[in-house]
C-alpha cells in the first residue's frame, strides 16, 4: 500500500483507501480489466516503397526494410507513427551490414512529437527512454549524406530498458474478463481442465471493529497495554505483508497505538492505558483484507470470457505449438477450406 503526502505511516490519523486491481461497472456490478496479448515490437510499419536522394526504401512483407542506393543527402524515411503510454521504451540499433555500405550510417530514428528520439536526430546505438505521458511518435529509417547501402533493416521497439531479439508485428488481441470482487496480490486467474476462472484467496473485513469480541482481555501493564484478535484460516508468521489495513501496517520500533501487528494466527493491536475493549473498538473502524491459508474459492468466468480468452494464444494465421523436453504432443485443431467453411 503506498503512503503518500509525507505523512507518518503507520498511523491511524491518516488512514488511506485500500485499492484492489480492476475497474468497478456500477450497470454490471462486476469488476473489469483487459488482458493484452500481442508480440515485442510495437512498429506496424505500413508505409510502402520510397526513394529519395538516390536511397530506395522498399518494405518486405514481413515488416521489415530494404534499403538500397547511395545517398546524395541524408535520406530519411518514415515507416510508421506509434502510439505508446507513459512506460520506458528501447528503440534498437537493428539492421545487418549491407554489401554496399556501413551500418553505423544507417539508424531508426523517431521525431520527439512522444518524447521518444533524440530531437529528430539519428541514433547511433540503442536508445532507451521513459516517457512521462503517452504520445505518438514518428519512427524513420535514415541513410547519412555520401553513404552507399544495400542492406536489410529490422525496425525494433520494445517495452523496457534493453533490445530485445527482433520479430516481426503481431497485432494485438484482448479481451475484457470480469470477477465479482475486488482482486487482490493473494488472487489469481488459473486455467483447470481446461476452464479459466478466479481463485480467491483473500479474506476482507469492512469493519475491524466487528470481529472484536466483547469480552476480549486486554493485557500489558501501563505503557503497554494491548489485546488480540483472531484471524480466521492464516498464518502470519511474523509477516506483516500478509496484511493490508487502512491504517497502516505495524513497523518494528514504531509503537503507535491501534495498528494491528501479526502475531501468529491473530494480530496484536496497542491501545491506551485508560481504554476499555470498548473505547478500543472506537478507534478500529477501518477496513484490512489478509491472505487465507487454508481455505479459497474457485469461480469459473463466463462461456463467453473463457473463449476470448482462449483466443489470445493464437497468433493468426500462425499458431507456434512446441515444448522443451522432448514430449509426444498430440493437437486438434479446425481448419477452414478456400470457401471458407470449416472442416
């Protein structure tokens, strides 16, 4: 949980909201969020053939680019805008040495409209750079002035801070897949026989101050007063990452009163020395949700998710099946003829 505002944590004075992942549909009454799949290069380069200043640039089906002639000027060519969120980005110094002319004179370059790019110039190795909002940016092929080339280039750019190997654009596939509650770090989508759905892990209590006993003890001599409170099916262990709260988590050497610290199967809550359980509870109105150790629930998603997202692991019009340990493998799959039915 981030505490943010410069302001003391743990603390029940600054209690803060605890924030699940996916996006609440008040119509549905569900929780949403979308699952992306596509490949590692983010350039669909779509533009066509080109020549200018005496350099020919002609895309190849699969993506990527020849590059032939010997530039009077500095030959620059366009091959795509892309649209990126905010997130760190590496755009490669990616190409093989052509039989006409040097590579190092030949650079994918992006115009800074996205902040990616070196204010239009030509990059000269690979060039990794975060962008603090989303943006678009143009991304060229260039051939400096004098240089003759006869080469392949393999346009490249990927999320996060290193090159990775080149391949060619897959379009991006997602769907939207829903749960009936808040999903936690402690949650997670598996796939059982063949059917994905939801396991539940993560127990939540609206209210601290419900599941306090009445008649619960509280012990310590002045200074140190504290009481306990059992959590159901967990094993804290001393882990107090097992634990979120709105109020905070307990810290070693921080005695603030009110904040639960793990103890076991229970959690340890400090109070004043003239606190009754009653006027303890007072201050416990705060929401915490913990990992459940013995118990989870397993809830299927829909027909209609379960395909979709089934879908995402082909990669039209080819689906790559393989294994590493050598395995007999069996798949069934459909086909469809040149008029299009299946068989």
């Amino acid at each position: 949980e981030p505490y943010t505002g410069n302001k003391p944590s743990p603390s029940p004075y600054y209690p803060q909201e605890i924030k699940s992942e996916g996006v609440w549909n008040v119509e549905t009454q569900k929780y949403e969020r979308t699952v992306v799949v596509g490949g590692a290069n983010l350039i669909n380069s779509i533009e066509g053939e080109r020549t200018i200043y005496g350099v020919t640039f002609s895309r190849n089906s699969d993506g990527t680019y020849l590059v032939k002639g010997t530039a009077t000027a500095a030959a620059s060519h366009k091959i795509a805008d892309v649209t990126l969120p905010a997130g760190t980005y590496t755009l490669g110094d990616i190409g093989n040495n052509g039989t006409g002319g040097s590579m190092w004179n030949s650079r994918l370059r992006a115009l800074k409209t996205g902040e990616i790019g070196l204010n239009g110039d030509a990059i000269t190795s690979p060039l990794t750079q975060t962008l603090e909002q989303d943006g678009t940016s143009a991304i060229f092929i260039q051939v400096n002035e004098g240089v003759s080339i006869d080469a392949v280039i393999k346009p490249m750019l990927n999320v996060g801070s290193s090159v990775l190997p080149w391949e060619q654009y897959k379009e991006a596939q997602s769907v939207k897949i829903t749960s009936d509650r808040p999903v936690s770090k402690w949650d997670r989508l598996e796939c059982r026989d063949g059917v994905y759905g939801w396991v539940y892990k993560t127990i939540r209590v609206p209210d601290f101050s419900e599941i306090i006993k009445e008649n619960t003890p509280i012990y310590g001599d002045a200074g140190g007063r504290y009481f306990f409170v059992e959590l159901q099916n967990t094993n804290l262990n001393h882990d107090r990452t097992k634990i979120y709260s709105e109020t905070g988590f307990f810290q070693k050497g921080i005695q603030e009163k009110y904040v639960i610290r793990p103890y076991e199967e229970s959690v340890y809550i400090g109070v004043e020395d003239e606190d009754t359980i009653e006027t303890a509870k007072e201050h416990l109105h705060y929401s915490i949700q913990y990992e459940t150790t013995e118990k989870e629930e397993w809830v299927p998603l829909p027909e209609d998710e379960q395909e979709r997202l089934k879908a995402l692991f082909s990669y039209f019009p080819t689906t790559v099946v393989s294994n590493d340990t050598g395995m007999f493998m069996q798949v069934e799959y459909q086909t469809k003829e040149g008029n299009g039915e299946e068989v």
